[in-house]
C-alpha cells in the first residue's frame, strides 16, 4: 500500500515540478472548509497527470463526518472527472505532517490516510506522494 520513504528523504531534493505541486497544495490548504476541525485538520492536495496536467483540492469538512471530503480525494476526483486516468505525483500539504512528536496523540489521524491513498492507487501503484507542512517544507513521502 504504502511506504513512508522519511528516513531517507532529502527535502532539498524535490524536482521543479514536483515543488511546484508542494506550491500548488500549500495554496489550496489556504481555501479549506473546516469550520468544526480548524487549522490540523485543513489539508492542501495537488496531483500531477500523466499530460503534466495539475489538479489541486482542499479539505471540505461537513458535520456527519462520514461526509468530509479530504484534499487528495478531492485532488484525484477532480482529475479524474476531467479525463485523467494516469498520475505522475501528488503532494498533501498539513498541519499533522510537521507535528512534533510531543504534541502527536493516538488520535491524530495519520496523513494521509489510507483510505486517500487507496484512492489514488486505483489509478495505478508506485505513485509518490509528497508529504509537506504548512510552511511548504516537505518532510517525507510515500507511494502508492
């Protein structure tokens, strides 16, 4: 399903396009409806197609949390809907990926969660995901 690649992850090492999807998710983290969840819960998500194509999504909470649309599903859904079929990366922008351990409980939920992931598999495995606080800075990845 997924590895996280953190221990060996060079954060300076990002590719161009795959810092502008860092960018892109950052952005969109910014338009996030999480008006129960606040700023840990705010997620930015943009995917790259396989046409170089970027679809960025943010976190869209509702009351039945069933409902909550996270930012990479968002990310792929919108892809998707717009005929992309193949993915080349994407990168989650949150507040959780920079938590320091001290401030981590059991209920922190891990980003992103698998369920997103799965998601974005069904387009095919091996895709990295970039995985980036709020501040843009990335602090490890995982793939598909």
């Amino acid at each position: 399903m997924s590895d996280l690649d953190s221990g060996q992850f060079d954060p300076g090492a990002l590719e161009a396009e795959d810092a502008k999807l860092v960018t892109l998710a950052r952005s969109a983290r910014l338009r996030a409806y999480v008006p129960r969840g606040g700023d840990v819960a705010a997620e930015g998500a943009a995917v790259r197609d396989a046409d170089g194509r970027t679809y960025a999504a943010a976190t869209m909470e509702n009351a039945d949390g069933r409902l909550t649309v996270s930012a990479l599903r968002a990310a792929v859904a919108a892809a998707a809907s717009s005929g992309a079929r193949r993915f080349e990366a994407a990168a989650v922008v949150s507040a959780r990926v920079s938590l320091p351990d001290a401030r981590r409980s059991p209920d922190t939920p891990d980003t992103p969660d698998a369920d997103d992931l799965l998601t974005l598999g069904e387009f095919g495995a091996g895709v990295p995901v970039y995985l980036a606080g709020p501040d843009g800075v990335a602090h490890g990845r995982v793939t598909t």
